[in-house]
C-alpha cells in the first residue's frame, strides 16, 4: 500500500499567499536593480535567481525561497551595507509579508 502525503494545493488556491509572493518578485526585481547599479556582483549573483523563485515556486518551496531572500539582512553581512533602503527596505517587507503567511498557511493547514 502506498501512503499518501496530503496533497499540496496550487498556488492560486491561496490568493493571499500568491498575490505576497508577486509582490516580493516586484520587489526582488526593484533589489536586484539596485544591486546591478551599485555594481555589487556578489549581491547580484545571490538575488538574480528570487524573482523568478517568487513568482513560479509551490508554497512550501517558496518558504525556502523568502527565507533566502531574508538571509540577505545578516547581521554582519547584510544587503543594506551596500544597497539604498528605497530598494532593501521594501524587499524586507515584502519577504517577512509573505513568511507571515506562509506561516499562517502551515498552521491552518496542519488543523
């Protein structure tokens, strides 16, 4: 017998979810930008593959996906030491948004 995992609904049965993960590919691209006119290759190798993550990954993936976006804030290494908070200050409120519900997602889902 085969044992079925609950089966993981499209992201466009969640419109709140989906509709958060848009917003933080905007504003992943808006960071992204940033990171090309600052000249930051190394920020820019880190953040080119997020947008795309966000807008065409499943939700448990896309948890994944925004918590990379979010490792970008380290402490000691952070994308604000080199990037304009007109760029990274969006992008971290988009991405904390979406883990939000994300969150809120897992826990109703678990009920």
């Amino acid at each position: 017998m085969v044992a079925h995992r609950d089966a993981v609904p499209a992201r466009h049965e969640n419109p709140e979810i989906d509709a958060a993960a848009l917003e933080a590919a905007r504003a992943a691209d808006l960071v992204l930008a940033a990171a090309v006119a600052a000249g930051s290759a190394r920020w820019l190798r880190y953040l080119a593959p997020l947008p795309d993550r966000f807008r065409d990954e499943p939700i448990p993936v896309l948890r994944a996906a925004a918590r990379a976006g979010r490792a970008a804030f380290g402490v000691k290494d952070s994308i604000r030491d080199v990037l304009p908070p007109s760029a990274t200050e969006p992008f971290l409120d988009a991405i904390d948004r979406l883990l939000k519900l994300i969150a809120r997602w897992e826990m109703h889902r678990r009920d």
